[in-house]
C-alpha cells in the first residue's frame, strides 16, 4: 500500500492535522458523467410513492413463505442504526485511494458513471445511501452471507436493523419501517410485507480490475461521517482471506443446511419469479460458460475475465453461447460478457451457505 | 414480628457499613504501600489497554499523526452502537498506534480497571503481607474478565469462532450482560477481599 488513508483523506480535502470526519453534509456524488450500463430486466420501471422505496412489478421467488422468513428474524447483538449507514458519502480519485490492488471492491456503472465502494469501508456500515447519475439508490453489503446488491431507493433511505435472518443483513425503510432481507429483496414485515425491490447490479471485483476496466471510477472515501478503524475488518480479511471468510462454519444457524459444498465457497445466483439457480464461481470463471436451469428455461452463465465476475442470461430458444477469445459467439457475433444477446437476469455473488439457506434445494451448477 | 424484620435490617447495615470501612481500610493499606501502588497502576493501564484493544478501538494502523473528530461529539457521544458499547467521536493517530475516543467506552473501562486494578492491588498487598490471608492475587482481576470479554462481544464476533460458538439469543443475551456482570464481581471480590484483611496488620 502506497499511501496511508490519511494521506489520501488530505489529498480529497477530508482532513488536516485536525479535522471533523462527516461534517460536510454534502451529498455524495463524485460528480462524473452520466450514463446506464443496466439491462431494462434488472431495473424494472414502476411507480414509488413518497416514502416508500419503488417496488418491482414482479415478485421474486421465495424459497420459504413470508411467515417463516419473518419468524426466523433474530437480533444481531447490535440496535437498530447500531450499524451507521452512510447517509452522507463523499468519493475522491482513483489515485490516492488507500487500497490495495487485491482488496475487493464493489462496483457500480449508472449512466457511464463508474463508483467503488471499497469493502473495508463496507464491512463497518453495509448501506450506503447514495446518488448515482442522479439517482437514489442505496449500495448494500452483508459481511456474514458475502453478498453485495443495489437496490433503488427512491425517496427513502435504508438502514440497518441489526437484525439478521439466515445470518443476512435485514435492512428497514426510513420511509414505513417495513424490514427487507437483503438477499430476498423482499419485505417480511411491516407496511410493504411482500413487496419487491427494484434491484441493480453491483460488481463484487479487485480494486486493480475495477480500475483498469473503469479508469474513471472515483471511489468511497473514509470521510463517512463516522470514526473507524478502517481496514481492520472485524470479520477476517479477504486479502489474504482469514477468519470467518475462510471458516467453513456459520455465526448463525442457517435457515437450511446443504452439504454440496462448503459454507463459505462463492456462489454466483440468480433468482427469478420462478424459482432460484447458483453457479459456482471458480467453475464458471475456469469454464467461463455453464447452464442450468429454472422451471425449465434454461440459464447461462458467461464469465468476465477482466472483473473476475460472472453474468447471467436467460436462454428459453436454448442458443447456442460459445467462449472466444475476445468475448462470447452467439449466433454467429461476437459480444461482451455483459452484453449478450439475451434478456440477462440479476445475479451477484453469495455464500453457499446463504443461497441453500434461503433457496433449499436451489440447483448448483458446478 | 416487625422488630425482628427491623433489627435484622439495621444488622445487615451494620454489617455492610463494616464490611466498607474494612475494605476502605485495607485499600489505603494496600495504597500505602509501594508495591500496592505499583499492582494497581499496572493492572489499571494493562486492564484499559487489552478492554480498548477487545473493542477495537484501540490498534495498529497506518503510519502517522492524526487528531480527527466527528462533527456534532457530544451528540454522537451517547449514541449507542451496541449494549455498553457507544459511537467514537475521534480517531487519535499517533506513530503505529490508533485509537478511537468514545468517551463513554472510555470512562466504563477506566472505571472496571480501577475496580480491577484496586483488586489487585489490595490482594497482593494482603498476600504478601506479614499476617498473609489466604487470598490468592488472582481473585479480582479474574472478576474483571467478563468486562474484557465484553469488549470482544461486539463487532468481533470471530470470537465466537474461536470458541466454537454458534451466535444465539442466549449467548447474545449473555454477551450483553458481561458489563454489568464484571462491575458487579469486581465490587464483590473487592468486599469479600476486605473482609480478609486484619485492619490492625
């Protein structure tokens, strides 16, 4: 690591020899340019009322019914907001930030505007309220399942409930106080019980590859308004990974218990109205393309080399997708990994543990 | 009947009421001494210490030199962030060596390493005194280890990997009342060590 944080702190104007962490409360933007790199299947459209998140149009497949997930909600040891969500982010340049080039980051493109949220930043508050390309959005993380999503937020905030269900992040709305596991996307108590978030992707990658491929990214600063020990992650490190990322045991008991695989082996799944499917992440990133299917459509998967990620599409004509060197052959073209020919659904990154725990018997490509 | 109740209330006063003046007396004895005083100043600072470090407020970061504080302290002072545990208000960075400052964390642990530290202090002195009582130097700070582990309950739950268990609302449940847990073993072995100590030794 080249630099300190602080120096980088200094470097964005954060801080001196003495200075106030947070007090700005100016929003967040980094103020690039504008752009989507969303697919129409990932951000649905549809109305948001004031003070309520918008929803989507579609539920989402549970794998337990709305009763069951909300009876098995327990307390994470900490109140409500005990986990600070950044309200109010600042981001700086790529240059100084204080990251090494293994250290993962999640990404996100709205627009060609490109944001890292660093994961040790993350780790100590999961929600970041933000804007991006001017709209609200929240950027999520939950250190216990390994699971990074966006959702849209409207005009509400999220925050953190401190309570967990099959060890995930349950966040509440600041709008009705309805309470949304992370994973599930889906309200399981209060107001808006049964509703659906407007989801959208975000890129669980190394600093390094988020940076060569977006350049431009300016990235999450330390100044979150609150004092922490950043980059001592409470949980472990993941790089190199330790502690409870590389234990093959659980904090919580999970929902359902799967031997397929170890707990903590990365997962990249997908969940539809219709049910719910994972792929392996090292297969698919040495296979680089793998199906399987939901409800009889199939899925694929197709790596991204360059992100070490994976993306996923549906493929109900069952076409043909072959790996090339420069991307993927569908119908005789060439494309990107995230730009194929077909209607690509959401999917992030998980651990094994959490997706079996949510989705029992949830096929597993490998 | 109600004489009885009465006089067995003023007895137990009486007897509490000893028990302080006893423990006060052997505390001044154990301060008098410059053994006792160096048991005490090294077990407080050490108890403060390896409490701050169990909250992770107190480590090794990045080289350098820093005073940071939050806007609004006094405010974010009293927040909560989980049971006896509240917001730091600034981050001191000084060479290897960072700390974050939440006062109210701060005054808790100073106040379990005294009671620590005074434990300590007057079992060692009672130890080695010239009518040594049976008092095993131990018996106070092993009083104080529910407070340390408090520090590690929260925000580092890899503890319970260590230990091989598995968070549930028991243990959560458990893990909030170490504090207060450790307070009160810690007045309780101080009385009990009084009651050890001859005041005429």
């Amino acid at each position: 690591m080249d630099t300190t944080r602080r120096e980088w702190l200094r470097a964005v104007g954060g801080l001196g020899v003495v200075g106030v962490a947070g007090c700005s409360g100016t929003g967040g933007s980094g103020g690039a340019a504008e752009g989507t790199d969303r697919t129409d299947s990932e951000t649905d459209e549809s109305t948001s009322s004031a003070g309520r998140p918008p929803t989507a149009d579609q539920s989402l497949y549970l794998g337990h019914d709305v009763e069951t997930i909300s009876d098995n909600i327990v307390s994470g040891g900490v109140p409500k907001d005990g986990i600070p969500a950044i309200d109010d982010p600042t981001f700086g340049p790529p240059d100084e930030a204080p990251l090494d080039p293994g250290d993962p980051v999640f990404g996100v493109v709205r627009d060609g505007e490109a944001k890292a949220y660093p994961q040790r930043i993350l780790v100590f508050h999961e929600i970041v309220n933000d804007t991006v390309a001017g709209d609200p959005v929240a950027v999520t993380y939950c250190p216990l399942t390994g699971t990074a999503q966006g959702f849209e937020r409207g005009p509400v905030e999220f925050g953190v409930s401190g309570r967990l269900v099959n060890s995930n992040l349950t966040m509440y709305d600041r709008g009705t106080d309805s309470w949304w596991p992370q994973v599930l996307a889906t309200a399981v108590r209060g107001q808006m019980q049964g509703a659906t978030l407007q989801e959208f992707r975000v890129v669980w990658t190394t600093w390094e590859a988020w940076r060569a491929e977006h350049p431009d990214t300016v990235v999450l600063t330390e100044d979150t308004g609150f004092q922490r020990r950043y980059g001592t992650d409470p949980y472990g490190s993941y790089n190199p990974k330790r502690g409870y990322y590389a234990s093959d045991r659980t904090l919580f008991s999970p929902l359902e218990s799967d031997g397929r695989a170890d707990p903590k082996r990365v997962v990249v799944g997908t969940r539809t109205s219709e049910g719910a499917l994972t792929f392996d992440k090292e297969t698919v990133l040495a296979e680089r393309v793998l199906t399987g299917d939901i409800d009889g459509t199939q899925y694929v998967a197709v790596a991204d080399d360059v992100l070490s990620t994976a993306y996923v599409y549906a493929n109900p004509d069952a076409v043909t997708v072959k790996a090339v060197d420069d991307g993927y052959r569908v119908d005789g073209e060439t494309h990107a990994p995230d730009a194929l020919p077909l209607d690509r659904t959401l999917a992030f990154d998980g651990m094994w543990f959490a997706w079996a725990g949510f989705y029992p018997g949830v096929d597993y490509v490998r | 009947m109600s004489a009885d109740v009465a006089a067995g209330s003023q007895s137990t006063v009486t007897h509490v009421e000893r028990l302080v003046r006893q423990t006060a007396v052997a505390v001044r004895g154990a301060f008098s001494r410059r053994d006792g005083r160096v048991t005490f100043a090294a077990t407080s600072v050490s108890y403060l210490v390896v409490y701050l470090a169990g909250l992770r407020h107190l480590g090794l970061g990045p080289w350098g030199f820093e005073v940071s504080v939050v806007a609004d302290p006094l405010a974010r002072a009293t927040r909560l962030v989980s049971p006896f545990q509240w917001e730091p208000v600034a981050l001191v960075a000084a060479g290897p060596v960072e700390l974050l400052v939440s006062p109210l964390n701060v005054a808790l642990g100073a106040i379990l390493a005294t009671l620590v530290g005074v434990n300590l202090a007057v079992s060692v002195v009672a130890y080695r005194g010239p009518k040594a009582c049976k008092i095993g130097p131990g018996a106070g700070a092993a009083a104080g280890l529910p407070g340390l582990l408090s520090g590690f309950a929260c925000c580092g739950p890899t503890i319970l990997l260590v230990v091989g268990l598995q968070a549930s609302a028991t243990v959560l449940t458990v893990f909030q009342w170490l504090v207060p847990f450790a307070g009160l073993a810690l007045v309780g072995t101080l009385l009990w060590v009084g009651t050890k100590v001859d005041p005429d030794a």
